[in-house]
C-alpha cells in the first residue's frame, strides 16, 4: 500500500524536482477531475495537501500550469526498440493511440481556452507542449538511417510527424483509440512508401 505524504509543514517536507512532479500531478489529477473550464489554482493546491502560493510562485497563470502538467504526462511515453523501423513506428503508434484518448479531448478544449487567455495559436499551444511522440519519432528515424533501412538523407519534420498527427487527428474525431489494422495502413500504406523505405 502506497504511503499517502504528509501535508506541507507537517511531517517531511517536498522540495525541487520532487514537489514539482507532485504538483503537476495534482494538476493532471484535477484537469482529469473537473475538466478546464472548472480546473482552480485552489482545487489543485488543495488536491497536493498545499497552498496555491506554491503554484503562483511556479506557474503564474492557470493555462502555464495546464501546460506543464501536460508536458509531464507526455513526457513518459515509451521509446519502442523492435529492431525494425516499421516495428518501432507502429510500437509507438500503439502507445499514443491507447495512451492520448483521454489527453486528446483535453487538448481541444484547452485550445480554445488556451487561446481566449492568452491570444496564442493551437499551433503554438502545441509548441508549447511537446512531445507526444514527435521528438521519439526523429530518434527512430536515425536508429533506422544507421541501420542502414532508410537514406540518410533529410526527413522534413512535417514528413517525420506525420504518423503521430495522423493518429490524433484520428483521435481527435473519434475519442476511440484506432484499430491495429488502421494503425498499420498509416505505416505500411502511407508513412514507410513516403519516406522510401
């Protein structure tokens, strides 16, 4: 059974990395909770046993913390190593089919909230937010270039991303994570011929 930590001030006492994951934790927990529109600096400090003193002195703005809660969740997406570029790209795939359902939906709405509070586009939102499999795809790519299955020649970032918008644009229409069959027709039909693999 998992100790529950103490509330600040009582007992040990959170610092640096370790209170910071705590915080964007309760920050992901509450977004999950009570959606955007209902997400309060009070309910997320109350939800990490602190005060919102905390928060503000982190992310001064509500979308600040929204966003770094977010980076934190994407960020622990697994880097799959099948030995194959096709096998890592649908490896990965997989993952942020299953895993992005629920982020997808938050996303939507935080681009239009995001936008109202801030005037920044859904694409600097998503500069904001990075990863979702955008930076494990570039890795890919060169496990596969010096594994001789592709050229070293350049990939642009668009062509490289490609597979990963494909699968949110998808998730973004349906909340479904997508079949293997789909998932398989974006590498083997689209991505792969692309790239000339």
């Amino acid at each position: 059974m998992t100790e529950t930590p103490p509330p600040e001030g009582k007992g040990r006492r959170r610092r640096g990395a370790t209170l910071e994951a705590a915080l964007l934790e309760a920050a992901w927990d509450e977004l999950m909770a009570v959606g955007y529109d209902s997400l309060t600096m009070e309910g997320v400090a109350a939800r990490a046993r602190t005060n919102k003193t905390v928060l503000y002195r982190r992310w001064p703005t509500r979308p600040e913390l929204v966003l770094a809660a977010v980076r934190q969740h994407k960020s622990s997406i697994e880097v799959p190593d099948t030995g194959s570029l096709r096998g890592d790209v649908l490896g990965l795939l997989r993952f942020v089919s299953a895993r992005n359902v629920e982020l997808i939906g938050i996303l939507s709405v935080l681009q239009a909230d995001y936008y109202k509070e801030t005037g920044l586009s859904p694409s600097a939102l998503r500069e904001r937010t990075p990863g979702g499999g955008r930076e494990i795809m570039e890795l890919l790519l060169q496990r596969a270039v010096a594994r001789g299955e592709i050229g070293a020649g350049r990939i642009s970032a668009r062509i490289a991303r490609l597979p990963i918008d494909l699968v949110h644009h998808e998730l973004l229409m349906t909340y479904v994570p997508m079949s293997d069959a789909a998932l398989e027709e974006i590498v083997d039909t689209i991505f792969l011929p692309l790239i000339g693999s």
